[in-house]
C-alpha cells in the first residue's frame, strides 16, 4: 500500500513537471522558429540587427528551463547575459548549447509533455464513459476506441481500457518527465572547464555575502548590548550605589530603590535573552525545528497557518537560518503587507530544506527599502542557499528559499 502512495505521489509530481515542460517547450519552439527566420534573413543582411534580440529570447527560454530544472533536482546556474556583438555571441559556448537545447526541446518538451497529459486525460475520459455513453451515438466513442457501443457491456470494456490508461500514467509519467528534462540536463549546464570557474566566483561570492552577514550580525548584537543591557546594568550600579547610601540615611527609601534595581536587572536580563535568542535560538535544541516555528507562528499578530514536514533533523546552524527567514519574514508581514493571512510551509526535500512564506498582502515588497529582505538573502546565500521573491504590486508576496540540509 505505502509502494502505491509513493508510485501516485511520484506520478502526480511528474505531471506537475510534464505541464511545466509543456509551457517552457512552447516558449522553446517560438524561440526557435524566431532565431530561424533571422538566420534565414542574415544571408541578405536584413536580420543582423534582430539576430541580438534572437539572441537574448533563446537565452531567457533557456534560463526559464534551468530555473525550472533547479526546482526539481541538481541547480543549473544561469550564465550572465549574451555577449555584446554578434560574432562574439556565436562563439560563446553557452549560445551554442542553448540553440541545440532549443532545436532539440522543441521536440523532445512537446511529445512528452502531450503524451504525459494525454494519458491521465484519457483515463478520466474512459474510465466514467459508462455513466454518460448514452450522451453520445454508439458510433461516436471516445479517445481510440474503433468499436461500436451498443450497450453498457460496450461501454464497461471502455472503462476497462480507462483503467490500462490509469496504470499507464502512474508508471510511465515518471519516465516520460526524466526523458522530457534530459535536453535541458545535457545542454544547459556550463560546458566542461566552465563549470569550475563558475564555481568558484559563486563560492567567491557567498564567501564575501557571508562575511558581511556575519559583520552585520556582531554589529546588531554589538548594538542591543551597547544600547539595551549594558545601559540596565549601569542602570542597576547607580540604583545599588543610592540604595546603600539611602541605608545610612533613609532605610525606607532604601528599599524602594532596591525594587528599581531589581526590575531594572530583570529587564536587562530580558534583553541578554533576545540577544542570545537572536544568536542562536535555545527553543530549536528544546523542540526542534517544528516547534520553534510553532512558537514564531502563534506568536504572530496575522492569523499565521503553518505546515512542517521535516522527519530528520537538519543541521543547527541551517536550523537557525530557517528560523531567522520565518521570523523576519513574519516580522515583515506584520508591519508592512497589511495581511490578513500569511501561510509558512517546511519541508525537506532531496537534500534541501524548502521553506516557503506567502500572505494576502497588498505586494510590491522591495528590497531596496529596507524591509530586512536584503538581510534574510544574505544570510540565505551565506549558507550556500537560494530565495526568490515574487510580490507584485497587489499581491500576494511569496517567498521561496532552499537551504542545502547538511548533516
């Protein structure tokens, strides 16, 4: 039974992908047949000027696909735009691929995607052909079925090939979207000796972004010190100094300025916790991931729904980042989206931790005007991760993040 639920789930998550492939081969096969009639126009000269711009839309199908392949296994990284000049662009190694990717796709993405949502289509038609065979004369029967439907015993052998088109689909969809992403994992990927370098300025650059979130995080922490608890404790020496001099003088005063300097003490202690909170949060080695969260969720102003799918622990410090991202986020949603509901989604998946936020908002979160989005992407690519964030104006605002799990 539990073989079957996994076979279903794969099959479900393979025509998920079939139908984006479908959309990404019909962009692929207008792309081609763009840079086809340019091509065909640069032999009188006329289609050098467009040959850029072919160019360009062959590189966004392409980027679309790696975006689209990174969400379901190994990230593909995106080479940076086409090179200035049309000699120069034929010679990167990176167009060449993506017009074989593009003239191969255009083939491959569109049989696969058909076929692969033909066959669940099929099956729902011809299993339920039994309840409305009457709706249609006996020589009208649907999909592939070349024999005469005469009666109900006709139109049960047609659910019966229903059925065949239902186990079709739960066993070969998987195939048909391994064989739909196959161009797009041979040909968009940096060519050998690339992939290195690319590699390297990546590491390069979330070595830097890390560095810089560290600077920022000891700054913050530098600042709560400086200017919450160090000025408590001060605060407390001046109130313990007067209250010993009041001993001498007035003993009743005295033991009121002792109770301001226990409060005083007790809120500096308050704050010595949100600071190592802020480090380090003590409730993820007390409850895990999944409480934590639980507590960030139920602490919200917005109505919060929050879903954890996470079975093994990660490791802490990809915890810590999860939780920051949840609690900015939520912190976020709070005081600028004007939501009314906000639904925060976990789960592990493939070696990745996916953590998903997205509210009801009125959208157009920027982060140039810092909304402490900035520091959730640096601290997101500091650990070798990735976020995405969709918020067009109106809403709703979703953002997705992968963080590599770790052990």
């Amino acid at each position: 039974m539990a073989y079957m639920r996994g076979r279903i789930r794969a099959s479900v998550d393979a025509l998920e992908r079939l139908a984006g492939g479908l959309g990404t081969a019909t962009l692929a096969l207008g792309a081609l047949l763009w840079a086809a009639i340019v091509a065909v126009t640069c032999l009188v000269g006329v289609g050098l000027l467009a040959a850029p711009g072919a160019l360009r839309a062959v590189r966004w199908v392409s980027d679309r696909e790696r975006t689209r392949l990174s969400r379901w296994g190994e990230p593909i990284p995106t080479p940076g735009p086409v090179p200035a000049g049309f000699r120069t662009a034929t010679r990167d190694p990176f167009v060449r691929r993506e017009l074989g990717w593009v003239a191969l796709y255009s083939l491959v993405g569109l049989v696969t995607g058909l076929v692969g949502l033909a066959l669940p289509v099929y099956a729902v038609q011809d299993v339920t052909f039994p309840l409305w065979y009457r709706l249609v004369p006996p020589d009208a029967a649907p999909g592939i079925v070349w024999w005469r439907i005469d009666g109900l015993s006709d139109a049960l052998w047609v659910g019966l090939l229903g059925v065949g088109w239902l186990a079709a689909a739960i066993w070969f969809s998987p195939v048909l979207a391994r064989l739909q992403a196959w161009p797009g994992r041979l040909l968009l990927p940096p060519p050998p000796g690339v992939d290195l370098s690319l590699r390297v300025a990546e590491l390069t650059a979330t070595r830097a972004a890390a560095l810089d979130a560290h600077a920022v995080e000891l700054r913050r922490i530098e600042r709560s010190l400086h200017d919450g608890t160090q000025n408590r404790l001060v605060a407390v020496n001046v109130l313990l100094g007067a209250a010993r001099r009041a001993m001498r003088r007035n003993p009743d005063r005295a033991d009121e300025i002792l109770g301001q300097a226990q409060d005083a003490a007790e809120q500096a202690l308050g704050e010595l916790r949100t600071v190592v909170r802020g480090i380090l949060p003590p409730v993820l080695d007390d409850r895990g991931l999944s409480g934590a969260l639980a507590g960030l969720a139920g602490s919200c102003v917005v109505p919060c729904r929050l879903e954890v799918d996470v079975t093994v622990r990660c490791a802490a410090s990809v915890e810590a980042t999860a939780y920051f991202v949840v609690a900015e986020a939520l912190t976020n949603v709070v005081r600028h989206s004007g939501a009314s509901q906000v639904d925060v989604a976990v789960r592990r998946e493939r070696g990745r931790l996916l953590v998903c936020i997205e509210d009801d908002g009125h959208g157009d979160a920027d982060e140039t005007r810092g909304s402490g989005l900035t520091g959730i992407r640096r601290r997101v690519e500091a650990y070798d991760g990735r976020m995405t964030l969709t918020s067009p104006p109106g809403g709703p605002t979703r953002m997705d993040v992968e963080l590599p799990c770790g052990s």
